[in-house]
C-alpha cells in the first residue's frame, strides 16, 4: 500500500532525518479575498457553526501547492486551516477560529506556503484582520454544580474580546468580573500582555468575598452580608468531588451579543443571597462556614450586570443595576476588588494628585466629587507602549478606594435602591499605550454615557407678547462638557455656569421655540416652548439682530456708587439714576445689591437700580 505524505510531513521528516530543508513551491505571494476587510465575529460555546468561515484567495503558485491559513499577531501565530491545495491560481477552504476565539488573540489571517510559519517576507501574502470574540453562556461554561440538598446549578460564565485597539475577558465562578484588559498596538497587533504578561487591569470590579478590612462580604444589603452565587465562599467551590453549594442557590443568567461596529455587550444577572441556617434563620457569620450556611435566602435584591467592551477593545463600560425584587427600599455597599499585573510598582494618579505616586497597604482615598478618574501605570515603564496604562473613571461618586499593596485595591461605593425599583452604579474602564492616551478615552468613553440636558427658562411656554423679539433664556448641563447650543437654529455662546440667553424674531401669531444642546460625543437633547406675537397698533421697527442685551455682573457687597457704576456700564447696562436706601450695617451710602439680581440677562435699555445703604439705625433714646 503506498502512503502519501503532505508537504508538512515531508518537511518534518527531513529534519527529523538532519537532511536539508526540502524547497516549498512557487507560492511567492497570496491573497485572501474572502473574507476581506476586519473580520469582528462571535464565537458561542456550544454552536459549532459559530467557530467556522469560509475562506477563498488567489495565489501565484503551481497548481496543487498547497497553503496554510494562519493568524498572526503580537509575536506568535496560529494556524487556522491546513493543506489547502492551490489550483487555476485560486484556493478555498473552512477556517476553524478555535485557536483564536478564546484569548483575546487580535491577528492577520494570511496564507503561506504549506508548513511553513514563517516565509520571510510575510507582507506577500496578505490577508484581513481578525478580531474573534468569544462567549460561554452559563450550561455551556464549565460543570453543573451540586447544590446541597439535591440539584445542580449553573454557575459558570466566560467570555473574551479581541479588538485592534485591546483585549480582555469576562470571567465566572473566580469573581473576576473583568480581568486582563490589555491594549493593543494597532498598527502591529502587538498586545502589551505579551511584555511579561502586563495588564494595566489584571482584575477590575472583582465582587469578592471579603471586604477591604476582612471584616464581611464585599457585597452587603442593609447592612447584612450578601453573595453572589460564583462567590458563595464555602465547601471550596473548584470542580472537585465533594463541591456543593447551599440550598437555595439557583443558576445565573447570562447572553452576549456583537453589534455592526464590533461592541460585544454581555449580560448577566445574579440574585442576591444572604447566608442561613439549616431552618432558613439568616446570619452574618465571617468568615462563612458550611455549619453557618447550609442553605441561603434572598436578600431581597438582583444584580444585572452589563459589560460592554467599545471602542475597539479600548474600553469597558461595567453598569451595576441592583434591583429590588421584594418592593421594598434597600441600602447597598459594594466594595471592589482590583488589581494590576506590572514589572515593578504600580503608580497610580487620584483626583487632586499633582503626579503619579506609588500607594501601599492602608492608604485610603476618599471621594469629594464625581465623576472621579483613577490613573494606573507601571512605574518601570511609565510610559511604554510595551506595557500601557489604564484609566477607572466612576460616574457616580464612590466612598474611597483603600489599599491593600500597590497592585491591588478596594473601592466602596453605596447605591440607594427605592422600593421596588432600582439604581445604577457606572465604571468605565480604558487601557492605552499611555496614560494621557488612556485618560482621554476613558473621558471620551464618559462623554457618551449621558445625553446632555436644557431647558427654556424664559418666557414662559404660551406667553403673549407685543414685542417682534423675544429675549428667549435658559440653562444647559452636561455630564463632560456642552459643546453647542442652538436656538432655532441660531448658536448661542453658553456662559460657564450653564446659562444662555438669545434675542429671536417673531412673526405675528404663534411662534415654536426649539432649543437644541449637544455634547463633544454627538448626543444631543431638546427643550421646546411657544409665544404668540401680538403687534401693537403702530408697527415696530426693532430688529432680533439689533436687539441688544446685558447681564448684570456680581457686584460686591460694600462697593461704592461709582465702582458698581463703571462695572456695570462695562458689561453693557444701563444704570437708574434713582437709586434705593434702607438701613443696614454697612457704610452710609455704599452699594448692597442690584435689582434685578446679578446674573439675570435683560435687554440692555432696561436701568439696573442700585441698593445703597443708610447706614446704621438711629439708637432710641431711653426715657
């Protein structure tokens, strides 16, 4: 019987055999033509389909050469489809994407001579992108688990994101709800995890099952204890004989999903649980034992947790929806766990930090404002595209941030849940060859979370009036920063406190206002009112464009006449030449206040009347 070797086979045993490497065929250059461009796919655990695509090309080559598709990224490569012979110029074949959807493994498919990985020359055979994310729902991920008393529940989620700009995963039962975000050097594919297995995230917003001072659970519900199923800490959960979880226990839900543009959104949501004894009495034993919870009951709330990985794997917005299933109000802490993996320190930069500095066990940081952004970096290689930085920005408020080393830390934040309702905690998350780089998306990233907000203050929405301009005022608010205001389509300045104010024409009869804000993400927000113009017996002459305004500056209390005097005239208003005194402490004669107040826009031939004092109160005379 006569057997036929590949060309790969051949070449193995050439080597094996210390012979000289046997010559390829004509394959000088390939392309892949199908599937062309950025390939962005998701791969499902469980549907063999997902894992397999069609590929076509062209080669110059002999007929019946054969090629080999493989990915290559970062400094290694992976083989997709092996053997495919070449014939009329053209091959075709099936591309298994199971090397690649997994491990956050952004790649160029190319096809190169058959058993040959490294051809020299790689840019003659050119091929697409391949961005492979991948998704294990929760009875598809890993084991059922048994659940004391009889049952099983599944517990198990996994899932991975490959992008041209990062990398990352999603992770369950180790708690890890996203760890290894690494950024990716677009223009070669190289991921910082590759330089020493450094990720400026190596586990964030980790619901873990102790807090910062190892006094409870990171997760508490009204002051009680509270757990996740994936981190019930008892009878050492592992996949080995013997692990259980407590009555009670119920599995998870979890879903993916990968849109146009290449954002994988993945779902979950965990009932809270609190521990219990055998009768169902709650406690809040710590460390949990198997004698002090045998079984759980709900703490009365759910965890959603969504997790979108978004501009192309630079960043993750984490969205905690804590929800109340019992209709009543709840007071939840929830204290992170997060860490980095670095060559050295890490160094980290805190709102109201004038550099980065190296934090240790028992530093605290406690939280002034929102939203609050959190620099991270390697102090080795601060700025090195070979290693990357990281940004954590919270949108809402968080109580501190303690530290437990350098690389790793606990942050508490507390989310008021109303009766039968529900509350959201955001953290968005960016890595980047650079910590500028890095905040700047996680800014951007923030930018895109909330539409900006306006309203129309003046006039009032259906007031009549016999002017032909309307002094239209109000006040526009955004979570970054308002880029524009518009006024039926006339742009307004915005002054710093949010204000505006526009002079528009009117047309007899009734008139639509529209006031429309944007911010620097493209989101957008309306406000509308109306005015009905009545014109007065003798036609107007006055113009919207010649309509001149002024708005009263801040005048400070105890100025003299002449100073608010020329302050105000500097702004464009006109002073009243009468002025009102009443009594008070301040010196005889000295400037109070202004009516209207300050900040208020007026048309500018309206006077300003200034409030002087009299000076002090006559004493009465004791009879």
């Amino acid at each position: 019987m006569r057997t036929t070797l590949s060309r790969s086979a051949l070449a193995a045993l050439a080597l094996s055999l210390g012979l000289p490497a046997l010559a390829h065929g004509a394959v000088t250059a390939t392309t892949i033509t199908s599937p062309t461009g950025d390939v962005r796919a998701l791969t499902l655990a469980g549907t063999p389909a997902s894992f397999q695509r069609a590929v076509t090309g062209t080669a110059t080559a002999a007929d019946g050469d054969k090629v080999d598709v493989r990915c290559y990224g970062s400094d290694t490569n992976e083989l997709l489809a092996a053997d495919l012979v070449v014939a009329g110029g053209a091959f075709s074949g099936t591309l298994d994407l199971t090397p690649i959807d997994d491990d956050g493994f952004p790649c160029t498919a190319r096809a190169v001579p058959d058993g040959d990985a490294s051809p020299g020359d790689i840019g003659r055979f050119a091929g697409p992108r391949m961005f492979i994310s991948h998704f294990a729902a929760p009875a598809q991920a890993g084991m059922a688990t048994p659940v004391n008393g009889g049952g099983t529940a599944f517990i198990d989620t996994y899932g991975a994101y490959a992008g041209p700009r990062g990398t990352g995963f999603s992770y369950e039962p180790d708690d890890d709800a996203l760890y290894e975000l690494s950024p990716v050097n677009p223009t070669t594919l190289f991921a910082t995890y590759e330089f020493g297995g450094y990720y400026p995230f190596d586990t964030a917003a980790d619901i873990d099952d102790r807090n910062a001072a190892n006094t409870g659970s990171a997760l508490t519900v009204d002051g009680h204890n509270g757990y996740l199923a994936p981190n019930i800490p008892i009878l050492n959960y592992d996949g080995m004989a013997g692990s259980e979880l407590p009555t009670g226990v119920a599995s998870i839900t979890a879903n993916a999903s990968l849109d146009a543009a290449g954002t994988l959104t993945m779902t979950e949501s965990y009932p809270v649980y609190r521990c219990a004894d055998a009768g169902g009495t709650p406690n809040d034993t710590h460390p949990v034992t198997t004698a002090s919870c045998p079984r759980t009951v709900s703490a009365g709330v759910r965890l959603d947790r969504v997790k979108r990985f978004t501009n192309d794997g630079a960043s993750v917005v984490l969205a905690d929806t804590f929800v109340s299933t019992d209709g009543a109000a709840h007071d939840v802490g929830l204290e992170v766990d997060e860490d980095n993996s670095v060559s050295d320190y890490v160094e980290t930069k805190a709102p109201g930090d004038l550099a980065f500095t190296i934090r240790g066990f028992g530093d605290v940081l406690t939280y002034t404002s929102a939203p609050a952004t959190l620099l991270t970096r390697d102090s080795q290689y601060p700025e090195s595209s070979y290693v990357g930085a990281g940004a954590r920005t919270a949108l809402e408020q968080p109580v501190r941030t303690t530290w437990e080393d350098d690389d790793e830390s606990f942050t508490l934040q507390r989310i008021a849940v109303p009766a039968g309702a529900s509350a959201t905690r955001t953290t968005v998350y960016a890595v980047s060859l650079s910590s500028t780089a890095a905040e700047s998306g996680a800014n951007a990233l923030e930018d895109q979370q909330g539409a900006p907000t306006i309203a129309i203050a003046s006039p009032a929405a259906g007031s009549t009036t016999t002017s032909n301009v309307a002094i239209v005022a109000g006040t526009a608010r955004d979570n970054k920063a308002v880029a524009s205001v518009k006024v039926n389509g006339q742009s307004v300045p915005v002054a710093s406190d949010g204000s505006w104010v526009a002079p528009i024409a009117l047309q007899p009869g009734a008139n639509a206002i529209a006031a429309v804000v944007a911010d620097g993400a493209g989101n957008t927000n309306q406000a509308v009112s109306s005015i009905t113009y009545t014109p007065p017996a003798t036609p107007q002459q006055v113009q919207a464009a010649s309509v001149k305004t002024c708005r009263i500056p801040a005048i400070t209390r105890g100025s003299t006449v002449t100073s608010a005097s020329t302050k105000l005239k500097k702004a464009g208003c006109k002073v009243a030449t009468k002025r009102r005194s009443i009594t008070s402490k301040t010196k005889k004669g000295r400037v109070l206040s202004t009516s209207p107040a300050a900040g208020t826009t007026i048309l500018a031939d309206n006077p300003v009347t200034l409030t002087t004092s009299k000076g002090r109160a006559a004493k009465r005379t004791k009879r």
